[in-house]
C-alpha cells in the first residue's frame, strides 16, 4: 500500500513538474531568448546549408534587384541599405537570413505578449508556430528574400497591436505599417486581418466587448493601406502581378482551380504524424470555443460582440480561405509554398483556444509543431545541399563535355528541362513530404546561370521556351545524341547544342 502511494506521489509530482514548466511566468528577457533559439534552430540548416536557391542564382551572378517590378519596392531598398547605397543585390549571406530569424524572435515574444496576455514557455512556443511551419522554410531558405518575407509578416503583427490615444496616429501607423508590409511581400499582408480576428477572439473569451469603434479603426486602417499600395502600383510600377482572374469569363472555374490546388498544397505539407496532431488540435479547439461560447453567452451585453462570436464559429474555414485569399484570385497563381506565409495563423488560432483552457496541453501541442517544423528545415537543407552539390557536379560534366568536343565546343548552347533528384532528397521527402515541395533541381534557366558561371561561353541566358523546344525536339528526334548518359544528353546541329537535363522528351527516345 506505502509503495502505491508513494508511486502515485512521484507520479503526481511529475505531471505537477511539468505543468510549471509550460505555465510558469518569464520576464520580457526571458521570454525573447526563448523565442530568438526557436527562430535560430528553425533557419539555422538553411544558414548552414548555404546553397543559392532558384533566384538566387540569377542574383548572384549578375546583381540585379528586380523586385520593384514584381510590386515589392522595399525588398530593393534593404539591399540599397545593405550595398550603403549601391543599385545591385549584393550577396551578403547568410546577413539577411540571420536578420530574419532576429526579427522573427522579437515577433514572436510580441504576439504572446499581446494576443496570449502572459509569457510563458507555453505561450511562447505557440506563438513562435506563425513561423514555425513547413511552408515558411521556402521563405528562409532564399538568400536575398528571407529578410523581406519575414519582415513583411512582421509588420502585419505590429500593426495589429499598436495602440494609440490619438486615433488618426493610430491609423496612420497601422496604415504605414500595412502599406510596408504590402511593399515587402504581398500575399503577407492577409495576416493582419487573420490576427485581428484571432485578437477578437480572445477578448471574447476573456468576457470583453468588442467596440464599434475598433473594429471602424482596424478596417480604416486595412483599406486605407490597400488604397495607398494600389495607387503606388498603378502611378509608379508597371506589374502585371496585380492583375486578377476576374478579367477572364472563366474566372469561376480559375477560383475553384486555384483553391483546389491550395488545399492539395496545405494536406500535402505535413506527415501523417503531423496532420494527425493538427486535427486532433482543431478538433479540441472547436470543443473548446462552444464550451467557452455556452458558458459565457449571458455575460456578453453587446449585440456586436454577440453577433462576432457567433461567426467566430466558422472562423477555422475562414481562416484557412483568408490565408489564400490574396493569391486564388490574382490571373499569375504561383500556388507554392513560400505564398503560405500566413498559415501559421491557423495553427496560432488551435493553440490560442486550447490555451485557453489547458497551458500545458498547448504547450505539448506547440512543441510537437515546433519540433517538427525544425526538423524538417534539418532535412530539407540536407537535401537541398545534396541537390546542389549534385547539380554543380552536373554542370561541371556538361561543361567538360562540350569544351572536350571539338564540334561541340564551336557551337552555342541551350539548355532543357529539369536535372535528376538527389538521392537525400528522394529519402529525405519520403517522410517528410515538404522537401519535395520546395527542394529545387537545377533547370533551364538556372543551368544557363551556372553554364556561364562556370565560364562557358555562347550560352542562351534567357530564350522563348517553345520555340526553342520545337527546334531541339526535331533535331533529337532526327540525330542521334552527341553525348548521352544518365544525367543529361546533348544533340548538336548547325553549331547549335542543346543539351537536355535528365532524361530527353519521349519523342526524342523514339529511334
């Protein structure tokens, strides 16, 4: 009997142990150096993988900015501060990916200062999911954007919580902030409506009204930014990133396309584990909130109030369709990973409620999120370096290839399709599926980069697509390969070479 009871103690005093360590209070230092390690062992693999991504590439080798066009006019003016004024992209990595995982620590600690109402390591780690998820590695893993994506989120959540008691301030500032985030990266700027219904909610739950006259400042402020953002678009940058699918007649069908093809994005981001928790915490959460709503329905005066939480019922779906919103509906749909910058609000929205009512499950549930995020940046990086190492290997080989021709190496070159995946990555994306995602295999454009890099010269930097695959598929299917391997295969006619990556087009295996 003494050793049942005194086992049950133990056992009592564990989950007790516990318990204070996801609830107990931390200080504002405290609570940032929690959430700047967080932020660090999330973009550390990338840091340490130091491989130049996708665009990258172009940027390093010739300097160009380019981002003003694509309507992101501040992503140039970091690298104007960075170059001390100089007009190229300068590459000063890993700089703007350690700025970014500061400027996501102090975020971090912001929202569980505010949203939460308290610090502590279970709040905080909670917090720290509106980065911490498998889609924002394809912001972090760039060298010249990583700074910009993460500062544009970032001024969504500064706006949401500045206050003032001159009310013009406080739309200005939350306006200049919006229009910041805006000019950074657009598809960020949702959040800021995301966070504010987030914001709502939990003064619901706490039994507090909500206002007529916050709710006009806050949407004063969002459409006062986009008022601002789209008159800077259309008087000063020439963009067709702005152009929306409502020009077609068969916009209906583009939105549905689009919206399908997010959900396929977001379902297939996680692993089964990770997917497993995610419903198992929505579910909780629903649970939650009709509990809180039925409990708390009498002491809610304010027909406002009344009518928000009610609607706050469906808010899961809302979200999940706001975090889409600014891209289903643009006529240039990137539907990729590093666009879902917002999603990490749906997870802030599942952790907040069962928060709410148990800190230590939250902070379990945050900590299974969180650790899976960095682990999958771990594997990621792994497989990007593999890929790249391969890739450089790749070009190398293409290279001696032509200049150990004589025929070859007289001609000019243009290169097709998309490299072999590294064997890390085929591994690595097994069980966790993002990997295949974002990885990124040397292609046409990015093989006509590092051909040149390499000092080949008479390469095809830029071309029309089309037009130089109808001419390199009649050759390959006339001629047999100059060289041919596993890897690539180069055909060569009329001082041309072109020079297919991977496996040629199926008609050109016809022989």
């Amino acid at each position: 009997m003494w050793k049942l009871r005194a086992g049950q103690d133990t056992l009592l005093k564990e989950e007790n142990d516990m318990s204070n360590f996801f609830t107990r209070g931390l200080n504002n230092r405290d609570a940032l150096i929690i959430s700047l390690v967080l932020s660090f062992a999330y973009v550390y693999p990338v840091i340490n993988a130091g491989v130049y991504y996708i665009d990258d590439l172009a940027r390093s080798q010739t300097g160009y900015l380019g981002w003003t066009p694509l309507g992101r006019p501040l992503s140039d003016f970091i690298f104007f501060i960075l170059s001390f004024g100089g007009s190229t992209s300068v590459d000063v990595s890993p700089l703007p990916q350690i700025l970014s995982f500061i400027v996501m620590g102090f975020t971090i600690r912001h929202i569980s200062k505010n949203l939460f109402g308290e610090q502590t390591i279970s709040s905080v780690i909670c917090s720290s999911l509106i980065f911490l998820t498998p889609f924002f590695l394809h912001n972090v893993i760039y060298k010249y954007d990583s700074l910009s994506m993460v500062l544009s989120l970032s001024a969504c959540v500064y706006a949401v919580y500045f206050r003032s008691q001159d009310k013009k301030i406080e739309v200005a500032v939350k306006s200049a902030l919006l229009i910041c985030s805006l000019c950074l990266y657009q598809v960020s700027a949702v959040a800021f409506i995301m966070l504010l219904s987030l914001s709502y909610l939990s003064e619901i739950c706490k039994r507090n009204e909500i206002s007529a006259k916050v709710l006009i400042i806050d949407a004063l402020s969002l459409f006062s930014a986009y008022a601002i953002y789209f008159s800077i678009l259309n008087l000063f940058i020439n963009t067709k990133r702005s152009e929306t699918i409502f020009s077609q007649n068969t916009w209906a069908d583009l939105l549905l396309l689009n919206i399908k093809k997010f959900i396929s994005m977001y379902t297939s981001g996680f692993g089964n584990f990770e997917s497993s928790i995610i419903l198992i915490g929505s579910l909780l959460a629903i649970s939650i909130y009709i509990i809180i709503l039925i409990s708390k329905w009498k002491y809610l005066n304010n027909i406002l109030t009344k009518f928000i939480a009610c609607a706050f019922l469906v808010l899961p779906a809302a979200l999940i369709l706001s975090s889409m919103l600014t891209i289903v509906i643009l006529k240039e749909s990137l539907i990729l990973p590093r666009i879902a910058t917002s999603f990490g609000f749906v997870l802030l929205w599942c952790s907040l409620l069962i928060y709410i009512r148990f800190k230590t499950l939250a902070g379990v549930f945050g900590v299974l999120l969180a650790s899976s995020a960095i682990i999958s940046s771990f594997a990621l990086s792994s497989a990007a370096a593999d890929q790249y190492s391969k890739d450089k290997m790749l070009i190398s080989e293409i290279k001696q290839s032509i200049t150990n021709n004589s025929e070859l190496s007289r001609s000019k070159t243009t290169t097709f399709g998309i490299a072999n995946e590294s064997m890390v990555a085929k591994i690595n994306s097994i069980s966790f599926p993002i990997v295949k995602m974002i990885n990124s295999r040397v292609y046409d454009g990015t093989a006509s980069i590092m051909l040149t890099r390499s000092g080949l010269e008479g390469v095809n930097f830029s071309f029309a697509r089309k037009m130089w695959m109808e001419k390199a598929i009649s050759v390959c299917k006339k001629q047999i390969p100059v060289v041919r391997n596993n890897e690539f295969s180069i055909y060569n006619k009329d001082y041309q070479n072109y020079v297919f990556l991977g496996a040629p087009p199926r008609e050109c295996l016809v022989k």
